[in-house]
C-alpha cells in the first residue's frame, strides 16, 4: 500500500526522443559507487508498443491515497512504448466513466529483486498535482502482509507543487509515517522534469543507499531489531506509476489545465553485487 511546482503556469509535456538519451555516456556507463556490479536483467523499451508483459504487470482501478486516477490495464493512450522510453500518460478523458486515468506498472511476480542495485532513468511530469513514483513493496504484500509490514522502500518520488525536490522514504512497521517515524529524505535537482536522471537504490543486508545521479543523498541502517523495523530480507517487486492528486500529490489541489501529463522512463537495469 502507498501512502504516500511551484509553477504559475502549466509546463506543458511534449514528446521526448529517448534514442539520444539511449545513446548518451550515461546511458552506456555502469554504475559507479565504489562497487562493482553484475547486470541481472533491464528493460531500455526499444519496442513500441505496449510494455513487456514478461516484464510488467499492471495495477487496477483507484488504489489508494484519495487519488484522483483510475489505472488502467493494456491501455496504450496510458503505459506505451515509443521513441525509446516508456510513456506513462495521466489523462483527463472520461474513459468508460472514469474522468482521470493513469498507469501503474509492477514487476510482481515476474521480475522480484532480492539485494542489488535498481536504477531507473527518468524524467517526470510537473504540475499541481502530478505525484510520480519509483517504489518497491516485499512480494509478500501480494500474499496477505499487510502494509507497512511488508516494507515499502520509495526510491523516487516527487510532487508537482514542489518540482525541484526528489524525495526517498522508507517504511515498516516500526518506522513509518503514519505513527510519525517515518525514515527519510530529500534533494533538490536542477528541473527533473525537463531533464533525465538516474533514480537509483543500492540495498544490501545492513542499509539502503539512495541516490541521483551517483549522487549518494540518503542512507537507510539496519538497526538490527529485527523485522518490524527491517523486514528488508525478502524479495520486493518494482513499482512505477503516476498518480493524480491523492493525500500527498493534492494536497494542494489539482490544476484545472494540469492534464495531460507524461512521464518518461528510459530504462530500468537491476544489478547484482560481484
């Protein structure tokens, strides 16, 4: 469960070709954080089209936080491939009675992840009202955990009332935001929604490092008291979505001309440590 700019006018989302993003040094480079790493398995979206079903998965419906979209499933005018990135598209076109639809996409019970690095090259939405997110939850929530005992590790979200700030936030039982112990932090990037980053988790058995562009910004310890506070020992699945409004993302409201709006995913790679 997720529980969980300011622009006087509207940043308007146009198409984006991620061929040069794809050809970039950055695109080509491997991690460097003073480790080395092993490549599991990626996804540069270099077939248009519908996204990879051996890959992702979708969620359905309204979720959670009083958002204000409806996900939809195998909806191109929602989640697509093209031009090199995945396209995840908030749009306000009253689809079967719905007025507000988006996309949620997850790797649950295709791609788990269990330790290792998962970097995710992106350029977000903006407006009062976006809230995109790159996030993780334990395959156990998907098999009767409840959050937050399921862990939930937010590797990138951002709100459009506050556009520049790229947030991390970690959560469990023992450490969350909900009983005011939330765990977490933030940093601020020159416009993230005209220029792509690197949104990147390094995770192992005694912390979780969070990172921008190599940029190391936050770092979550193991404090060794046992599950309810670190439950991060199982198998999460990624989650990438872009919600409209909600108990974060709306908190100050939704702009009347905000949609539609894109968020552009260039490639998801997940490492291991060598």
């Amino acid at each position: 469960m997720k529980t969980i700019f300011l622009l006087a006018a509207l940043v308007v989302s146009t198409s984006v070709d991620c061929s040069a993003e794809n050809n970039s040094p950055q695109k080509q480079s491997a991690p460097d954080t003073g480790k080395k790493w092993e490549l599991v398995w990626e996804d540069n979206f270099e077939k248009d089209g519908l996204p990879d079903p051996k890959i992702w998965g979708y969620e359905v419906g309204y979720v959670r936080n009083r958002e204000a979209q409806f996900y939809t499933e195998g909806r191109s005018e929602n989640a697509r491939v093209e031009n090199g990135c995945l396209v995840i598209e908030a749009r306000k076109d009253n689809w079967e009675g719905h007025e507000i639809t988006s996309a949620s996409l997850h790797t649950y019970g295709k791609k788990s992840m269990l330790y290792g690095r998962i970097e995710v090259k992106a350029k977000l939405p903006t407006g009062k009202g976006t809230w995109p997110a790159i996030w993780m939850l334990g395959d156990n929530h998907r098999e009767g955990t409840r959050w937050p005992d399921c862990g939930e590790i937010d590797i990138m979200e951002n709100v459009g009332y506050d556009p520049d700030h790229i947030f991390a936030n970690v959560h469990t039982k023992k450490y969350n935001h909900s009983i005011g112990t939330g765990r977490g932090s933030s940093i601020v990037m020159d416009k993230p929604y005209e220029n792509f980053y690197v949104y990147a988790l390094e995770w192992d058995e005694s912390e979780l490092r969070f990172y921008v562009d190599d940029q190391l910004y936050f770092t979550c310890q193991n404090d060794g008291t046992g599950v309810e506070a670190w439950p991060f020992d199982q198998p999460q699945y990624l989650i990438l979505n872009l919600a409209i409004g909600g108990a974060w993302g709306g908190k100050q409201g939704i702009a009347e001309d905000l949609l539609p709006q894109k968020y552009y995913i260039d490639y998801v790679r997940v490492y291991k440590q060598k």
